[in-house]
C-alpha cells in the first residue's frame, strides 16, 4: 500500500450498492486506476462529494494504491482545472458523455503514461475554452490513437484509398476495411491537424455522423474488445 499524490481524470462511475461508487481514473502517475468511495451518495456525506465524478472531471487526488488489482481508496480530492462551460453546455456535455464512454473502453493501461494524460488534460481543456466544437470529438480521437499506437501512416497521402487495417494508404479499394471516394476525402480532411485547425474543417451532418463512424470502425479494428459506444446516439441528435 502506498499513498500517492496524482492529478486524475474520471473515465466512468458506476453505483454500488446503496451509497457508493466505484470511479475509474486515468491517473499521470500511475495510469489507469479504480477507487471505491463509500458512503458518496448519502444526503449528509461530508467531504468527498458525487460531484467530483462527473465525466472527465480533472482532479487532484490523494490515494492508497494497492498493487493488488483490487479497488483503491481516495483519501483526498479536489477539482483541478475546473471547467467554465461544459457542464453548463448541453452539446459539451453529450460530447464528455461520449468521450469519455470511448476512452473508457480504449485505455487499457496500467502503467503511467505521461504524454497521454498531457494529451486528454489539453484536449478537455481546449473543449472547455472554445465554441465551434462540432468536429471536435473527430479529431480529439482521431488524434488519440497516437497514443494507443495505431495513428494512420501519412507516408502515402497520395494513393486512392486507406486501409483501415493496416493503417496506412493504398491504391487497393476493393475490401471492406479500405474507405475510398467520398468516405476517403472526408477522412482525410482530419490528418495531421490539431485542435486550432479543426475551425477551419466544414462537414455537412452527414459527413460528420460518416466520419466518426469511420473512426468507430478504426478504433474496433485495433481495440481487442472495444465496445460500441452506446452514448453514439445521444451524439448524433445534438448535432443533427
């Protein structure tokens, strides 16, 4: 057992029992970490409170980390880079939900990893201090599988079409995981650009509600148990 001082971001809570939680975190110390809070949901709780876990909250906590796979407790917490808008905002909040049902799904790590965490810490942030943020979530995971290890190969640009299980170009457009035509052109307008470009990308609804079907397939190709995020539909009525 050792008590750790980390910054934390919430991936998922699920209710246990009649007043507890269990949260998930992505931890910059310690990666991907599980905590029971008791007594949470109870009226006349003190100190640790439900609100701290909304999704994708940024967090400063103290914990006891076992190292025994079992749940950890957090001793200490409070909110660190707190947001001024997305929980005020309906569209920002349907994105969080979706974000972070995704990332709950994809990062399976358990050890630290720091330029990961710096990413999800500015990626939220830039959410939370911009206001056309309709192709955010694209690029946010677009750009998250730099960091999951399967980020496109962007050595052939000029070939036909992308194969979406190799990762790479190609002049192929035959298969079912190669996008070609439209799917292709549409796809690539989100290579190699971060989040200040992203104002300067146009799609129509049905480009967008395209390509972010086309990044799911991606994610689901290279993610052994990747989960359809079920949040997907909440998503594609906010922007409709």
């Amino acid at each position: 057992m050792a008590v750790v001082t980390t910054k934390a971001i919430v991936l998922s809570t699920l209710k246990y029992g009649d007043s507890n939680l269990i949260v998930k975190c992505f931890t910059l110390e310690q990666g991907l970490k599980s905590y029971l809070i008791r007594g949470v949901l109870k009226a006349k709780k003190r100190g640790i409170k439900a609100a701290y876990f909304q999704p994708l909250t940024q967090l400063k906590i103290v914990a006891n980390h076992n190292n025994k796979g079992t749940l950890n407790a957090i001793k200490e917490v409070q909110i660190f880079n707190p947001y001024k808008t997305i929980y005020k905002d309906i569209v920002k909040q349907s994105v969080v939900l979706f974000l972070s049902e995704v990332l709950s799904h994809a990062i399976k790590e358990e050890e630290k990893n720091k330029l990961l965490f710096n990413y999800l810490e500015t990626g939220l942030v830039w959410l939370d201090h911009h206001h056309k943020i309709a192709n955010f979530h694209l690029l946010f995971l677009l750009n998250l599988t730099r960091f999951l290890g399967f980020y496109p190969d962007l050595s052939k640009k000029d070939k036909l079409g992308f194969d979406l299980i190799e990762g790479n170009f190609t002049n192929t457009t035959s298969h079912k995981n190669i996008i070609s035509g439209n799917q292709f052109n549409q796809f690539k307008k989100l290579l190699g650009i971060n989040f200040d470009s992203i104002e300067n990308v146009s799609f129509s609804k049905q480009e967008r509600q395209l390509v972010l079907k086309i990044i799911i397939r991606y994610f689901e190709l290279h993610l052994d148990g990747f989960k359809h995020p079920k949040s997907l539909q909440i998503l594609e009525a906010v922007f409709s």
